[in-house]
C-alpha cells in the first residue's frame, strides 16, 4: 500500500502522464506485465517479417522453378540442378518424387505394372509436402497464442493497476481527479499493451494462415500434375 501511495503522490507532484511516466509510476506487478507484452510484441513483429520474407521467397522459387519444369526440357536434368540439394518446398517434392521414381523404376516386375511405384511416389511427395508445410508454419501458434491471450494479460495488469489505485485512494482519503486519474491511467495503460500485442498477433495469423494454405493448395497441385507424368512415364516401361 505504502509504495501505492508513493508512486501516486509521484505522478500527481509531477503530473506526468506521458506513456513513458505512467510505466515508471506503475506497480511493479503492473510493470512486469507490460514488459512481458512489449516483449510478446516485438516477437510478433519478428515472426511476421520472418514469415513475410519466407513466404515470398518460396513462392519466387517456386514460380522460377515451375518456369524451368514446364519448359519441356528433361527431368533428369532438372533434378541434378534442383533435386539433389532443394533448396525451397517444391523443389523438394519434386526431389522426393524423382528419388522414388528412380530408385523404384529398377525394380522390374508385378509391382511395377500393379501401380506400386505410383503408390510410393504419391506417398514420397505427400510426407514431404507435410514437412515443408510444418516447417513454413513454424511460430505460427505462437501467433495464435498471443493474438488470444494477450488481452487476458493486460487486463489482469489492468484489474492489479486498479486494485492498488483504490488502495492509494483509501490512504490518502482524498477522491479528487488528480489523485485517481494517474493510477488509472497506468492500469489501462496495461489493457492497452495487451491489444497492441494481440492485434497484428491475430491480423498476421489470419493473412498468413490464408497465404500457406494457398502455398500448400499449390505444392498439392504440383505433385499430382508430376505424378500423372511420373505415372504416364512408368505405364510406357512396362
């Protein structure tokens, strides 16, 4: 209570109501809650930037790539430059397919002509566009999580901020506005943290939700377009 009525006897003696004086004023319950939301949202912006960047550059890669695959050159080759060491998602479904293909177009027999090949290079390109898509969604439910929590969190700063303004207004037994605006004023200061953290949080999960299962839709295309090839290709071995 003591530090209560100090820190609003500060706040009223100075009037320092900017953001930075209603932080220093604030209880220190309140303070770690705010810095625990500051930091929430620099993460945020982080993982929004790194997924941004990531996202562009796959879908730069994937558009020169399919440029290169539809050109009508040989698949062969295409693989020595892209498929021994992919560097982006659909490069690796078509290094997994080809690797599949290959190894299993030496094998000569009931397997081949009953589809069995087919079977595992559906099944290569499936398990890797599930790993692709895992890495690319790295971080995202921390997006999630914050965008649903971090309200939660300022307001309990908030309830704290308050709780502990009526107490410094109980020992002063003074009600004047000057008095109460401060303490109020740093508890919602907390309430405000939250949304600034919450907001883009739930604004970036949305938009880059919608943009990998788009990404995701494409890498699915891919593989069954390069599967009825590989499939044509396999139905003229046998």
């Amino acid at each position: 209570m003591d530090r209560a009525v100090e820190a609003t006897n500060l706040a009223v003696a100075n009037g320092d109501l900017s953001l930075l004086g209603l932080f220093l004023h604030a209880d220190i319950v309140v303070k770690f809650v705010m810095l625990l939301l500051l930091a929430a949202s620099v993460w945020v912006w982080a993982i929004i930037f790194e997924k941004w960047a990531s996202l562009r550059r796959v879908q730069r890669a994937a558009d020169a790539f399919e440029d290169r695959f539809w050109s009508g050159g040989s698949l062969d080759d295409l693989y020595e430059q892209e498929g021994v060491k992919p560097g982006h998602p659909m490069a690796a479904v078509f290094s997994a397919a080809m690797g599949e293909w290959r190894r299993s177009a030496r094998v000569v027999g009931a397997d081949v002509s009953r589809g069995g090949v087919q079977k595992r290079v559906e099944r290569a390109m499936g398990i890797t566009i599930q790993r692709e898509m895992e890495r690319l969604e790295r971080w995202m439910v921390f997006l999630a999580s914050v965008g649903s929590t971090a309200p939660f969190i300022g307001l309990f700063g908030t309830v704290w901020g308050i709780m502990h303004s009526f107490s410094a207004i109980a020992a002063l037994h003074n009600t004047n506005l000057s008095v109460v605006a401060p303490g109020i004023a740093e508890a919602l200061f907390a309430t405000a943290t939250g949304l600034v953290a919450a907001i883009p949080a739930v604004l970036a999960y949305n938009k880059i939700s919608n943009d990998l299962a788009r990404f995701a839709a494409r890498l699915e295309a891919f593989a069954a377009e390069f599967g009825a090839i590989l499939s044509r290709q396999i139905e003229e071995r046998v």
